[in-house]
C-alpha cells in the first residue's frame, strides 16, 4: 500500500514494520541516518521531555552507564541495576510507586 512518508513526505510502500510510516531514504550520509531512523530518535526525545518516569529512567541509566565505563562497576552489577531499573519503572508507571521515591530508588 502507498503511504506519504511522515518526515520527507515522499511515497513508499507500507510494509508491516514498527516505524512503517517512515521510508528508508537516506537523509543525512554522514553518519549514515534514514527519514526512520530520524523518527525513531525523535520519538524518543519526545517520550523523554513528556514522561517524568522516562526522564528520570534515562538519568539514572546514563550515570550508572558512565560509572560502568570508568570501571566503577562490572558488567554483571550492571546488568543487574539493568533489571532493577526497569522494574522500578513499570511499578512507578504503574502508580504504585511515587515519583519522589521512583526517583530515590533507582539513582542507588
């Protein structure tokens, strides 16, 4: 089915994708980025500046990330604040943890 790409507006045919409303034309060669690449950044910041929950989800993860790169902490302490994290998440989206102690928690 032809469909109107959402960012560069040109026509592509649907294909049963997660991003099928964007086409797969090359917007920028250096790096390498498509109009759905584009869009699946985009979307992201987006959930980021709208959701309190993703914004502090993204804090923590980047500030244990850095700590697993200076080799602060191990790849298995990571992996397992990973899990933690995530969890924390779906219970403060869930409502059953406040913000302020989502927010506590997920930065030990």
């Amino acid at each position: 089915m032809p469909v109107r790409c959402k960012n560069c507006g040109r026509w592509f045919i649907m294909k049963n994708t997660t991003f099928s409303h964007y086409c797969k034309r090359l917007i920028s060669s250096n790096p390498p980025k498509t109009c759905r690449d584009h869009a699946m950044s985009h979307n992201f910041k987006d959930k980021l500046k709208n959701d309190p929950i993703w914004e502090i989800y993204n804090r923590g993860y980047k500030q244990h990330y850095a700590h697993f790169m200076k080799d602060k902490m191990t790849k298995a302490e990571f992996s397992e604040w990973g899990e933690y994290a995530i969890e924390l998440r779906t219970k403060a989206a869930n409502g059953e943890l406040e913000i302020e102690e989502y927010q506590k928690l997920i930065r030990i």
